[in-house]
C-alpha cells in the first residue's frame, strides 16, 4: 500500500471515529453526563487535528507533483520523483 492510499485509509478512519465520537457526544448531552462529554470533545478536538494535519500533507504533496511536472514538461530530469509521480 502506497503512501497516498494509507493516507486514504486513515482518513477513513479518522472520519468514523469523529462520528462515533459525536454520537457519543450527543448520548453524553442527553444523559447529563458532563464529564463524559468533556472527553468526548477532547478526542473530537483531536480528530479535527488529525484530519486537518492530513489535509495540510495532501496539499503539499498536490503543489508537489505539480511542481515536479512543470519542471519535466521544461526538460528538467528529476531522478527522485521517478517512484512518487508515474
């Protein structure tokens, strides 16, 4: 599994887990349980980071292969990008 696929995957993942950690939320507000509740936006919180850190590296890595296929399209050989751009 390439790089770009286990990013898909924990994405995936991440996504799940902040809707099981909303429905836990929303079960928490409904049985007045308020230090349940802190936790569950704690690890909201931490899923929202996560998700955004993701998306920060899928950015770069689109500005990246950009760049690397500008640079070929002018005749500039790049060695090092042979396996991350096909």
């Amino acid at each position: 599994m390439n790089r770009n696929s286990s990013l898909i995957v924990k994405e995936e993942k991440l996504l799940n887990n902040g809707l099981k950690t909303i429905n836990y939320l929303y079960s928490s507000f409904l049985n007045k349980d308020l230090e349940s509740a802190r936790l569950e936006v704690q690890e909201i919180l931490h899923v929202i980071e996560m998700l955004d850190q993701i998306e920060v590296r899928n950015v770069r890595r689109k500005k990246f292969e950009e760049l690397v296929y500008t640079m070929k399209r002018k005749g500039i050989k790049i060695d090092f990008a042979k396996g991350i751009i096909s």
